[in-house]
C-alpha cells in the first residue's frame, strides 16, 4: 500500500478515497447578527440545536467511521448534537483544533460595517486579494487552507476507503471546496455555505466535490427563516 494524495491511499492498483462529509455548525446569535465569530466561542442558539438535530436524523443514514469537530464550542454542540442521532450508538467523535474557523485577530466580534470603518486599510486589501491578505494578529485564508488540508490528509489516513463526519465551519468548508476544485479565484462570495448545511467531498488522488450546501434552505430541515451567513461567513 503507498500513500496517494490529499490522504488518499494505492492498494493493489486501486485508489481508496476518504468520503467527508462536512457540515457547518448550527446558528448563533452572532451568525444572525452578522458578526464575525472567527476563532471565539460563541454558542448555538436554539435554531442552531434545531439545524444540528436535523442533520443529525439525516447522518445517521450513514454509515460514518467517526465524527471529527472543530474544538470551538458551537461545532463541538454540533457534533455532538448530531451524534445523538445514531441508533444503536454514535460513532467516536474526536475534537481537531485544526478545524477551526480562520484566526481573525482583532478583527474577531465585529460586523461588516463596523470593520469597513475600523479597520479601513485591511478592508481595502481584502477587497483586492482575500486569499493572501493577513488578519492583523490572525491568520490569512491560504494558511487556514493548509492546516485545514492538513488535517483532512490525516485524518484520512486513519480512515482509508471509509466515510467520516466533519464538523467545521463555514472558511473550512469553503477551503476545502478551494482545494478539491482547484481554485484560486479571488471571489469568496462565489458560492453560500449556510449554518447547518452538508458538503460531501471525496478525498482521493482526484478529488471529487459531490455536493455543496445541501440544508435547511433547500430542503427543509428546522428551517425558520434564519440567515445563512455573510460573505465573511460570520463563523
């Protein structure tokens, strides 16, 4: 057996691929408020339990090795949340501190207007280049790309050929979907990843985007006409 990439492995000539099943954490008050959460812990609020709940009914169809969550609380209550669904008994579920939403430094807590005015000079240049321009006392979106990628790549190799649960949040998700499509487009705002929806990606040699922000405003789950999120993803 050789190691492949992006955590996929070779055996006897046959790729084996990691299915993840990626999910961002329910709603909170700041994701309604448009705030930046970034790598502070705000918890879910009772839509996000209601979205994590649903999502749970819908995962326990399958059949998940292991869950694996951001360690921030609301994706923690998420998975957790989530894992309460499976009959006879939940899957093992393992906090990845590198699954965390991006290191926003002092710009963590505030809304879009807010940070407009605040922080004038680092909004011009993220306007320009969002994938390479630094949070001040963070971190930029290229660099939570690869500890995202990184941790993917591992915890693929602890599940080769399987299907694994990833709770996160939505700039991983969007990292993810940026790596496995190739991307280096300087939209962020190219496609939504709404609270409490589901992405599945296989994680192979050629990685494969097999669905994209399946949720609560598609299909129905716990819907109550809460926001989906910002262009920054609040979190």
């Amino acid at each position: 057996m050789t190691a492949g990439l992006n955590g996929g492995r070779r055996e006897l000539g046959r790729v084996m691929a990691t299915v993840f099943y990626l999910v961002r954490h329910g709603e909170t008050d700041w994701n309604r408020q448009g705030r930046w959460q970034a790598q502070l812990d705000v918890p879910l609020n009772e839509a996000g339990r209601r979205q994590a709940t649903a999502l749970g009914v819908l995962a326990a169809r399958f059949p998940l090795a292991a869950l694996y969550s951001s360690d921030l609380a609301r994706a923690m209550e998420t998975a957790r949340l989530i894992a309460a669904a499976f009959n006879p008994g939940p899957p093992p579920l393992y906090p990845e501190p590198r699954l965390r939403e991006l290191n926003a430094g002092v710009l963590a807590g505030y809304t879009l207007e807010e940070l407009r005015v605040l922080y004038p000079e680092w909004w011009e240049a993220d306007r320009r280049d969002p994938v390479s321009t630094r949070c001040p006392g963070g971190e930029t979106f290229q660099e939570m790309r690869a500890r995202v990628k990184e941790a993917l790549d591992d915890i693929a190799s602890r599940h080769p050929d399987r299907a694994v649960g990833v709770v996160t949040h939505g700039g991983p998700i969007r990292a993810v979907v940026f790596e496995v499509l190739g991307l280096t487009d300087r939209r962020m705002d190219a496609f939504a990843v709404d609270n409490g929806s589901l992405t599945v990606v296989r994680w192979s040699e050629r990685p494969c985007l097999l669905a994209l922000n399946v949720g609560p405003r598609w299909v129905g789950w716990a819907h109550d006409g809460a926001a989906g999120g910002t262009d920054l993803d609040a979190g």
